[in-house]
C-alpha cells in the first residue's frame, strides 16, 4: 500500500509542478524518477544507472524515429504540401459537405505535422470553404479540431505514440499500431464529425477582430499565394504515404506464415521496413518538395527547426522512460500483480490514467508519456503483455491524451483564438468535442479488444 502511495503522489507532483508553476515536463518527469528511487528505497549504486541506462537506451531505441518524423512534417508544413493534400481532397470530395471535408484533411495531415501546427496551416482553407458553403464556423472548427486531435494521438510516427509504443515495449510492432490506429483514429475523428454537424446552423459572436494577437488574419488565396507553385499532389502525399506502406509491409512480412520467406528478400524487406531506415525514405521523398534556387539553404534551415521542435520531445519521452524504469524496479511491480490481476479492468487503467493526466495539466504528450512510463510494471497484472495487449494499450493511451482539450492545453487556445471562438463557447463545444471523440476511440478500442485479445 505504501509503494501505491508513494506513486499517487509522485504523479500528483508532476501535475502540479507542470500544470500550476510551469515548470518543464522534463524536469518534472526526471525529478519524479530520482525522488522515486529514494522513496522507494531502491540501492544508491542501482539509482544513477537506472535512471541513465533507462533514459539512454530509448533515445537510441526511438530518438532518430522522432527526429526524421518531425523533419518531415516540418518540411510538409513549409513547403505547402499541406494545402496541395487539402486540395487535392477538396477535388475528391468537392465542397458539398464541408465538415466532412475539413475533417479528412485534419485526419491525413496530422500523421506527420503537429496538430496545432496543423490547424494554423489549415484555418484559411477553412474560412474559405466556411464562406463558400454558408455552413458555420463553429462547425467547420469543430471537424477540422477532431479530425487534427484524431491521428495526432493515435498514429505513429507522430512522437506520442511512437513515445508510448516504446516505454511499453512494443516498438518492433509499430506496423501494427498503425494498422489498428488508424480505424480507431476514423472512429474518433467520425465521431466528432458527427459532433460538429450538429453545429451546421449554429452561429456564435466571434471575438472582436481587435482581441486577436498574433492571429494570421490572411485570406486562404493570400496564404496559397505565399507559398508560390504548390506541391504535386502525389508528391505531396509520398512522404507520408511512404513510411506507413513500408512499416506496415514489415509486419506482414514478419508473420510467423513468413510470406517472403526467410532469405534475401525477407531480409531486405525487413531492413526497408524497420523505422528508422523508413523514415530517412520518407524524408528523402520529402525534399522532392523543395523548390526554387535556395533549396539547400531552405533545407539546412527546416532541419534545423525540426531539431529545435523535437529536442523537448526527446527529453521528456527519455525522462519518461526513466521513471517508467524507476517503477519497474521498484516494490509497486509486486504490489499490482496481487492486486490487478483479478479486477478485470485491463484497458480501462491505461485509458483513466492518461485522461486523468491529460486533463490535469494540459499536453497531450506529456500524458502520453507519462501513462506509458507508468503502465509498463502493470503489464502482466492487468493481462496486457502479450503482443497484442501492448499494442491496444498503446492506443487506449493516445485515447485517453485526448480527454479533455480545455483551458491549460495550448491546442483549445489555438483552435479558439484563430476560429474567433469565445472561450465559453469553446467550453461548451470545444472541450466536449475532445472528450467525445476520446470515449469513442476508446470504444473502438474495447470492441478490437473482445477478437483480438
């Protein structure tokens, strides 16, 4: 009971060090870690090693994954393959039913580019399809919100799930956490949808064009202007059709039915398909996006960004893993096994804790890091150390990161301010959007559970 004690306060500690006085994830998670070696009485000379081996080896094991993937959605976002996949979607479905539309493109574009970057890059091409169709806007933020939020949580090479997929120890299944992340991500992003149509007819009294600051107030012709000649499409799509294709293809290949075999071309297969190698392909199809006569300087420039977006990412999921190693060595592993096993919650815990923390201090990835850290010693108590297990676990994680976006998360300022949404409003339509579309995926997440666990 004292060991059960002990995390409840640690975890108490890291929210309020994180969500009231602002201090960095990193230090808090890193702090949580040390403080927890002590109070659970772990040796001295085990303490420094835990905690460095832990937090080195998921930097090798994941941190050039996180980095290539955010190179890419970097290099997505400024080069303005973002709007070319939104009009060639546009194309697709037409304007006809525009949440629908905002939807998808939210849903596609955020498996590689933040969500909160992504519904900046995306808001002009929102306003304007909201004029054209005389739909509301709090519609139309409402899809394009949830469509974002859906595959930022669920689907790798985002870095919170592949952050999650690695504390818990299932990164050699990644093609599979896609595979089943992306359903799940539908439902979620299907359920706010049908959310935001509610608000089809729903006009609001938008914030006072004087209250914006810092607001990119361009129309979405001024905004495609600024990029030049946009994209391919196809082109535009590659860098992340790319990586997923060849991640998935590496599961299949891997079946223990062996469809390639076991020589040459199984080995080259599994060598193409492993994250890392999949991602530096990714990229490489990515820089067929640079145009114009300083491509070099404009590449050296993106890089160097992503390193700078990345850097506090890496920190905290290493941190993560620290504390998450800390737990694993500590007497609450035991303490669970007696007292989980028969309770019969399984995925519940994973899908609680990560709400809990999510709406406690605000980040999505910060939650999805910490729930991961702390699920792990719980594995084998709550039923869910098999392949499977883990990988539902992973997403039962990314759907919790989801409950709820309100006040303390950067995502429902970004979203409100740029759609000129009044913060009560926001409460009131924002906030549930994100709890909806969270409980949702994580139904779908029960129903897979019931034929493959």
């Amino acid at each position: 009971m004292t060991a059960l004690l002990i995390l409840v306060l640690l975890v108490a500690g890291i929210v309020l060090v994180t969500a009231r006085w602002k201090v960095s994830p990193f230090l808090a998670l890193m702090g949580a870690a040390i403080l927890g070696a002590f109070a659970f009485r772990l040796p001295l000379a085990d303490i420094v090693t835990t905690v460095t081996e832990a937090f080195g080896s998921t930097l090798g094991n994941i941190g050039l994954v996180i980095l290539f993937g955010t190179m890419i959605g970097v290099i997505l976002e400024r080069s303005g393959a973002a709007i070319a996949m939104a009009e060639a979607l546009i194309k697709v479905i037409g304007t006809r039913f525009p949440n629908l539309t905002m939807s998808l493109i939210g849903y596609i574009v955020s498996i590689p580019v933040f969500c909160d970057s992504g519904y900046v890059i995306l808001n002009s091409l929102r306003k304007a399809i909201t004029v054209r169709t005389g739909v509301s806007a709090l519609a139309t933020s409402i899809a394009l919100m949830t469509g974002l939020y859906a595959t930022h949580t669920l689907v790798p090479p985002t870095p919170g799930p592949l952050a999650a997929a690695e504390n818990i120890g299932i990164t050699d299944s990644l093609g599979l956490i896609i595979a089943l992340g992306l359903p799940v991500a539908a439902v979620a992003a299907i359920a706010g949808l049908i959310y935001a149509s509610t608000f089809a007819r729903k006009e609001f009294t938008p914030i006072p064009a004087s209250s914006e600051e810092e607001i990119d107030t361009r129309s979405y012709d001024e905004l495609r202007e600024s990029y030049g000649k946009l994209p391919n499409a196809f082109l535009a799509f590659l860098p992340i059709l790319l990586p997923l294709l060849l991640i998935c293809f590496g599961s299949v290949v891997k079946l223990p039915s062996q469809p390639l075999g076991g020589g040459t071309l199984f080995e080259v297969a599994s060598f193409l398909s492993t994250p890392v190698i999949a991602l530096i392909i990714g990229l490489a199809a990515a820089l067929t996006l640079l145009r114009g006569n300083g491509k070099l300087a404009s590449f050296n420039e993106q890089i160097n960004d992503s390193v700078t977006i990345a850097a506090p990412i890496l920190l905290i999921t290493g941190a993560g893993a620290a504390f998450g190693a800390v737990l694993a060595a500590s007497p609450l592993t035991d303490f669970l096994a007696d007292n989980l096993s028969g309770l019969g919650i399984g995925l519940a815990v994973p899908f609680l804790i990560s709400a809990a923390l999510k709406t406690a201090q605000g980040s999505s990835t910060v939650a999805i890091v910490s729930t991961s850290a702390l699920l792990a010693p719980m594995l084998g108590s709550l039923g869910l150390d098999s392949t499977m297990g883990m990988v539902l676990s992973v997403l039962a994680v990314g759907a919790g990161a989801m409950v709820v976006s309100h006040a303390n998360d950067s995502y429902f300022w970004v979203v409100s301010q740029l759609s000129r949404i009044p913060v009560a409003t926001a409460y009131r339509t924002l906030t549930v959007a994100t709890a909806i579309e969270g409980v949702a995926a994580f139904g779908a997440i029960m129903v897979l559970s019931v034929f493959l666990l």
